[in-house]
C-alpha cells in the first residue's frame, strides 16, 4: 500500500507532514511526498489566504487525477475553518482539524469528520528527514490575535513542547547538520520558566548548527541576544515580522509594537552580530495604509538595513477584524507591491554587496548551500550536506558563486 502526504503552506505543516509519513512508514505503507499514483493520500491544508484555502479544496482533484478510487484524508487550517466544504468533495473520506494530528493515523479507516481540541502541545513522531536542514516542532497556536489573521481561531492557544522533549528530538535528528526551530508563534515559547533563549542554551550542546524561525520584536532583549551568543550555534538570521511600516497601520493590525520600537531591535542585533541577516514579512494594501502610510514602509526597509522582503499584497479574510474594513482597490495594492518589490530587491543587493570575497560557512542541499547568515551560494564540487568554509566571488541571481576553503568535518 502506497501512501501519498501532500502539504500545502507553512513551514509548521511540513514538519508535522513529515510526522505523518513517519507514522504511515512505521504502519507499513510505502510512503512518499511527491504527488503519484497513491492508495492513500493525506491532504494537509492551509487557510492563511482565501487563496490558499481555495488551492487546499482544489487538491482534492489533483490526486483523484492519480488514482479515483484512492481513500483521501483532509487536515489542517482549511479544513478546521470549512470542514464540510471538504467533507462535500467526491473522494474525500474523512476530515480533521488543524488540531489532533497525533490521532490522524489511528483513524484512517473510519468515515466522516472529527476536530478536537488540543490543550497541551501535541507530541508527533519524528518527522521522517526529507531534506538536509531537519525542521523541529516546538510551539504551536497564537496569543496575539493580528487583526488580518484567522490562525489563532483555528490553531488555538499557544501551546508549547518540553525543553526535555526537544533536545531529545534534536539530539536524535541525525544526519542533519542543521535544525530549524519551526512553530506558530516561537517567540512565545515557554517551558516552565525557561523561554527561547534558556533552550538555545540547552540545545547549544549539540555539533548541530541551529536556526530560528519566525520571531517577533519583543523577543530581541539583550538577555536573550546573550543566550544565543552563548549558545555559539545558532545562526546568525532572524527573520523578524513586521507586516507595515507605518505605526497607524501597525496599530490597526493590532500588532503590539512601534516602528521606533522595531528599528531598536535591528539596532541591537547589530550591536550583537554585525553580519545578521535580518530577513521579513509585509504586507501591502492594507485596508487603513494611505499612501504616507506606505511611504514609511518602503522607508523602513532600508532604515532597518533588511537583508530580505518577503512582502504579499493584503489578502481579506472573513471572520478577521480587519475584513471589517473597506478594500483597497487592486489596482492600488498592485501598483504598491511593485514598487515594495523594487526597494526589496535593492535592500537584498546592498546587504549582499557586503559579503563579495568574504569566507562564510555553508551547508548544501541538492540544489546549493545556504551560510549561516542565510546568503544562497553555488559552489562547484560541494556535496549534499555537506558544510563548507567557502569564499564568495561572483554575484548570481539568487546570491553568490563561491569556492571552496575546506571541509568541515563533522564532529
């Protein structure tokens, strides 16, 4: 029997896809991620746009393509949000929340729908390592209730795994060089006492280099900048949500923080690693962002010296404060995110422009390597999961080509 998990959205339903096909492999199935001909396909979906639910219902006709007669399992936001959109789709034979993933398995044969509340963080089997970089689970759910957001409805409270249970699975997350700190909300992480910074310090122990995922702005402290640095494996990239630029849309957004207050958490990584990358999100087109609004987005980007943008045109959700609110035009927001994408590209090159002949540690994938400052590089005679001390030469679209110094050894 064949297997097929097909993921749609964050980085958060990866790692628990993963999960899956771990749970199906020890269950006997032959497993893959790749769309094919299945017996089984397990759909993990995603609601953080209308477009990206409307994608998760319209992947119920993509694997029926591959095999008509194959059982199909939904799970995840969208299907949280509109089970019975998907439990009405032809094929479809059971549907679960974005909740209780732990019990999707021991559930298979039956019919019909079951969404559960979690009220602790929900232990799933080590993910089944697909990739070079191995993604751990150790948060889950929202608090902080963005006013464009659906997530904290459908994810629930913040809920967070054991220090204990984590280092377990870091320890065991062999061969992978590299571990990504994946959850909903990691700046809430909290385990008794202990916060983000106490478990980089746990986790410093490991030959393994660590990387955080998203973070928000009330996490940069000196206490917890000391703990990374102490930690002495924890790359230097921090992915710091913003969303706007403009303190009357921030407000708006319900997003807790200032751009002032921003610009002195960039200031202070500096402070403490000179090279970080520090990458984000924005939104464009909010519904209240005037043009002077949108002016002080595209001005921040460089003031705050970003590396990367990862911006995306605001999308309405029903249910969500903001969807209240009157729409921009689209001819608007299209005219902004182009120009946004512009003075991205621009921050990107002069952060890039830093590093030509400078020698940084690499780790590679199949298709390249990333440093630990998240620069992509090219670097002919690397070998996958491989690390590298490499010198970057030459610009190339989507970062450097660079020459190998030496191997690093693994420890």
């Amino acid at each position: 029997m064949k297997a097929c998990v097909f993921t749609l959205g964050c980085k958060v339903n990866e790692v628990e896809s993963a999960s899956l096909l771990a749970a199906l492999e020890a269950c006997g199935y032959e497993v893959t991620d790749t769309l094919c001909k299945a017996d089984l396909y397990l759909i993990n979906t995603c609601a953080v746009t209308a477009e990206a639910e409307k994608k998760s219902r319209q992947a119920v006709a993509r694997v029926r393509k591959f095999n008509p007669a194959a059982r199909i399992v939904v799970c995840g936001c969208a299907a949280q949000h509109d089970p019975a959109a998907f439990a009405a789709r032809e094929g479809v034979t059971l549907v679960s929340g974005a909740q209780h993933k732990d019990r999707i398995i021991a559930r298979l044969g039956e019919t019909g729908r079951f969404l559960e509340e979690e009220e602790g963080f929900c232990e799933l089997p080590i993910p089944k390592q697909t990739k070079t970089r191995a993604f751990l689970r150790i948060q889950d759910g929202c608090n902080r209730f963005c006013s464009y957001c659906l997530i904290p409805y459908l994810r629930g409270r913040t809920r967070s795994r054991s220090m204990a249970s984590v280092a377990a699975e870091a320890a065991a997350a062999l061969p992978a060089r590299e571990i990504v700190l994946a959850g909903i909300d990691i700046t809430s992480y909290r385990d008794g006492d202990a916060d983000l910074g106490d478990l980089l310090l746990r986790l410093g122990r490991l030959p393994k280099r660590i990387r955080l995922g998203s973070l928000e702005e009330g996490i940069v402290t000196r206490a917890f900048l000391e703990k990374m640095k102490a930690a002495g494996n924890v790359c230097e990239h921090f992915h710091l949500s913003l969303q706007s630029g403009a303190d009357a849309v921030l407000k708006k957004m319900n997003r807790r923080y200032t751009r002032a207050q921003y610009l002195e958490a960039c200031a202070l990584i500096y402070e403490y690693f000179p090279d970080a990358a520090i990458t984000t999100d924005l939104i464009v087109g909010f519904p209240t962002e005037t043009e002077e609004d949108f002016a002080q987005s595209l001005a921040i980007v460089q003031a705050a010296g970003l590396a990367r943008v990862h911006a995306f045109p605001y999308s309405r959700r029903e249910g969500t404060v903001a969807a209240r609110l009157p729409d921009l035009p689209p001819a608007v927001k299209k005219q902004r995110m182009a120009r946004m994408l512009a003075c991205a590209a621009e921050a990107e090159e002069r952060y890039l422009a830093r590093f030509a002949g400078r020698t940084l540690t690499a780790l590679f994938e199949e298709d390249g390597g990333y440093t630990q400052n998240y620069i992509r590089v090219h670097c002919a005679g690397a070998n996958e999961g491989g690390m590298y001390e490499v010198r970057l030469s030459k610009r190339v679209k989507d970062g450097y080509e660079a020459e190998i110094v030496r191997e690093i050894q693994e420890e």
